[in-house]
C-alpha cells in the first residue's frame, strides 16, 4: 500500500513522539516507557486493582496497531529468519543468542529503572541527570556494539 509507507518519516515521527511526551507530562504529570508499561502489565495480571491501566492499554496499543499495519500491508509473515543475523548464524545458535540477547535488555532496562525509551524520551525531557547518564550510556554502548560485531564479523554485519 502506498500510503502505508515502511517507515514513518523522522520528521513526523520525532515532533510526534516530543508532542506525545510533552501532553503526557502536562495531563497527567506521568512519563512514557515500555518497559515501565510492560511491568504495569505484569502488575495487572497479578494484582489488577494495582495496575496504572493506562499503561496497560499503551502497550496493548503497540500490539494491536503493529498487528493492524501487518494486515493492512497484506497479512503476517512468519519465518525463521532474523535478518542479516540469520545469514551469517545457524538457526541452533541463533536462539539462544537472541533470547540471551533478550534477557540482558530486559535486565538491564529494569537495572536502570527503565528502558532506552523511557530514559531518552521522558527522561532527558524532564532533564533528569541519571536518565542523561542512561541514554548516553545506551547510545555509547550500541555504538561500541556495532563497531565490534562489524570488525568481528568481518563487515557481514
């Protein structure tokens, strides 16, 4: 479809998500993070009257509308393929790498009380130094990532 395109242009999407953040802090003195809604989520299932269920309804927002802009642009395509990655890992290896890989984000979105999201979008926005030490660590440490796995990898990734 083509006013569906495959990624939101950068102009759209930023001034989108600053205004997001901006009306989250003015109506509701609260911030935005995916994992902050992702525990919200866990809290509801064990102890629902304690949920924030805003949060809830944000993350079941990021579900339902990935799912809608699937059907839109033609349906799911499941496949055991994950990208370049999958090219160069066969699939035994490439499991337990990526749920490895899965559990260190998840560990350390908690350790640093929340996630790239919350820190670099609501965080730096609020001027927190602890949410700019975060987001400078998460950009530093994708950085250093990429450059490693690309000189390891011999440029295959």
């Amino acid at each position: 479809m083509d006013f569906l395109p495959d990624r939101l242009p950068w102009f759209i999407a930023g001034p989108s998500m600053g205004l997001l953040v901006v009306a989250l802090y003015a109506l509701g003195n609260k911030h935005l993070g995916v994992s902050g809604g992702y525990v919200q989520v866990m809290t509801g299932v064990r102890r629902p009257r304690m949920a924030e269920m805003w949060r809830v309804w944000f993350i079941a927002g990021l579900i339902l509308g990935s799912l809608v802009l699937s059907l839109l642009r033609g349906g799911q395509s499941f496949g055991l393929e994950y990208g370049a990655l999958s090219r160069l890992l066969p699939l035994g290896a490439l499991i337990p790498v990526l749920f490895l890989g899965g559990m260190l984000m998840g560990f350390g979105a908690r350790w640093a009380g929340g996630c790239t999201s919350g820190h670099g979008l609501s965080g730096t926005a609020a001027r927190s130094p602890a949410s700019f030490v975060a987001t400078i660590s998460f950009l530093a440490t994708a950085i250093v990532i990429t450059f490693a796995i690309h000189f390891a990898t011999g440029g295959r990734l």
